[in-house]
C-alpha cells in the first residue's frame, strides 16, 4: 500500500466474523452432505452388487444413483467454493485515508482516490427472508438491503455490500460526504425480489 495516494488513515473496514463463520459452517455442511449421499449410493450399490434396474418406484436403481451422483457431486463441489470464497473474503480490507481508500486483498490491492471516483450506484434490493413457501411468504415483510458499486476513471470497479463488509454503509457515507459537490455521479436503483 502507498499511503501517499490515499493519505492519513481514517479507518479501516473488514468483512464481519459471523458472515466469514457462517459461511464456512455452510460450506463445510454442504460437502458433509455431498459425502454422505455419496455414501449411501456406493453403499446402496455394493448391497446390490451392482444389480440394480435402471428405474424403480422405490429404493436404489441406476437412475436414482445417477441423480444422487449429481446431487452429492454438486453440494460438495458448491460447499469448497463457499469455502474458498470465505477464505478469500477473509483477506479482504479497506483502508480509507483522506484522500482516497485502498482495497487489499491476497492477490493485490486497488487504490481509489477521491479525485478517481467517477460513480457510485447504490442499489436498495428489497425481498422477503426465504423462511416460509407460497403464499405463506407473502405474511412477512420485505426486507430492504443496500450494496454500492464504486467505479474509476479507468473502469476499474469495487462492490461492497453487507456480506463483504461490516458497517458498509458507515463506509458508503465516508465515500458520499468526499464526493459530495464534485459532480460525481451517484445513482439509487431500486429492486424488488
């Protein structure tokens, strides 16, 4: 990092804890489940010897092992992403100086300074928690969440909502009160869920 371009440290932002803990958790649950259902199909297919009709109403046939194969190969390879992700996540902080902020990250770092800033969209997606099914759902209220899209002269992009970092929207108020009456262009796009 080159405190010059960014001047004296403000601040500095991380992802939260809990966020980083669920997701391993998540992901560490989704390949437990992937390996279990493995399990229970090489399991089904040894009893069977290799025997088994390639359709049936009920039990192990070929083509419920072709689905659980799927399935088992989709959770476990969806649960190490989940996992990489958070590791990867884990690494990430913004520090905001008075003249800009950086972006660190295990494969480098960008530097945004105020002066480089040529939007911000901050987008308010509102939707239901996806706690209960059909029309039941329509008994909750929506939920409204936020996340910003900070763009540079040269196109270079930074996306930050409450998933990748904690108190994000502290972060976004620092960002709007530098590029307040500079002319820079700050766009709300609502969506709906």
């Amino acid at each position: 990092m080159t405190p010059r371009e960014i001047g004296n440290f403000q601040r500095t932002f991380k992802p939260g804890a809990d966020n980083l803990i669920a997701g391993v958790i998540l992901g560490v649950l989704m390949m437990g489940g992937g390996c279990t259902i493995a399990y229970l199909m090489t399991k089904g297919v040894i009893e069977s010897r290799g025997q088994l009709p390639f359709w049936a109403e009920k039990g192990w046939c070929w083509g419920a092992v072709a689905l659980a194969a799927l399935l088992a190969l989709g959770l476990i390879i969806g649960g190490g992403i989940l996992v990489q992700w958070m590791r990867s996540l884990s690494a990430l902080q913004v520090h905001v100086g008075n003249d800009g902020f950086a972006v660190s990250r295990r494969d480098g770092q960008q530097i945004f300074t105020w002066l480089q800033i040529v939007s911000v969209k901050e987008t308010h997606l509102y939707e239901r928690p996806p706690l209960l099914k059909g029309p039941a759902k329509l008994l909750l209220p929506k939920m409204k969440s936020k996340s910003y899209l900070v763009r540079r002269d040269d196109h270079e992009e930074f996306a930050f909502d409450g998933n990748t970092l904690r108190r994000h929207e502290q972060f976004a108020e620092m960002i709007k009160a530098q590029l307040d009456g500079r002319g820079v262009l700050w766009e709300v796009v609502e969506e709906h869920a």
